[in-house]
C-alpha cells in the first residue's frame, strides 16, 4: 500500500472510531486532559503500526492499544474511573432533551452497575452493547476466543441485571 492510500485508510479509521475510542477511554478514565492525550497516543502508536506492517483488524487493534495505554496510566496513577467522566465528555444526562426524570434515573443506575462490574465483564458489555462491536471484534481487541467473549458477555448481562434489580429494591 503506498503512503497515499495508507493516509486515507487512517483517516477513514479515524473518522470512523474518533469519537467511540473517545467515550471508550473516558468512561474509565476520570481526567479529560489524560483521556485525550491516551487518544491522540492511540492514534500515534497506530499509524506507526501500519505503516510498518497492517494489522488484521485495525479497529481491535486501536482499541487494544487504548487499553494497555489505560492500563499503563492506572498502573501509575491509580486513578479511579467516575460517572463524572462521562458529563465531562458530553454525556450530560440532565440536558438531554426528551428524556423525562425517570429515565435519567434509570441511565444513571444503568451506567454506575455497570461501572461497578468486574472489569473483564464491564469492558466486554461496554464494547458489545454501547459501541454495538460484534462478538470476534471484542476477540481480537481482547486477544481472547470468541467464546470465552460471548460467555464474558452473557455472564455480565446476568450481573448487571442483577446490580439494577438490587437498585431498585432499595
């Protein structure tokens, strides 16, 4: 592939993954600043990536390189990932329109069960039903088999449910 069309194809993965690697790394990570630098830092580390060699799956593998770069900053920091995270970046519940008191009620309990789940679980559950990645791209992003994924998926779904039904009991 000459440099031209190894340009556009990057671009194209940007544009398509930009905002998704964006809420990806955010919703674990409670400081904008450091959420943006391990983003650019993905991108950076990708693009040399395929300019050495193109991965398999470009898309699983941003995400993989996202996510050792979180683990590399929670090893050095401890940081802690908040719901806070998620306003900062622009999930602001209380402005969006259409969606009554109840509702928002529901999201916020939704999105703090789910932070409360076992990383392995979360990570999976966040991939496969906010981002809607098919099972084999959790796989290889995960380096895991498709059915250990599909087993962490399952299993997640039971705990989250679970978790919310706890909630509302209280």
């Amino acid at each position: 592939m000459d440099t031209s069309e190894l340009e556009k194809h990057f671009f194209r993965v940007y544009e398509d993954e930009a905002d998704a690697l964006f809420r990806f790394v955010s919703f674990r990570m409670a400081d904008r600043e450091k959420v943006l630098d391990i983003v650019q830092e993905s991108y950076f580390r990708l693009w040399k990536v395929m300019v050495e060699k193109k991965p398999d799956n470009i898309r699983a593998y941003l995400y993989r390189i996202a996510r050792n770069l979180l683990i590399d900053e929670y090893r050095a920091k401890k940081d802690v990932t908040s719901l806070e995270t998620l306003v900062e970046a622009g999930f602001d519940i209380k402005k969006e329109e259409g969606i009554n008191s109840h509702d928002k009620l529901d999201l916020q309990n939704a999105l703090q069960s789910l932070r409360a789940l076992p990383e392995k679980y979360r990570e999976a559950l966040w991939l496969r039903m906010v981002e809607g990645w098919a099972v084999q791209d959790i796989a290889s992003s995960l380096d895991e088999t498709e059915s250990n994924i599909s087993v962490r998926i399952y299993r997640g779904m039971k705990l989250l449910r679970k978790a919310l039904d706890d909630r509302q009991n209280i």
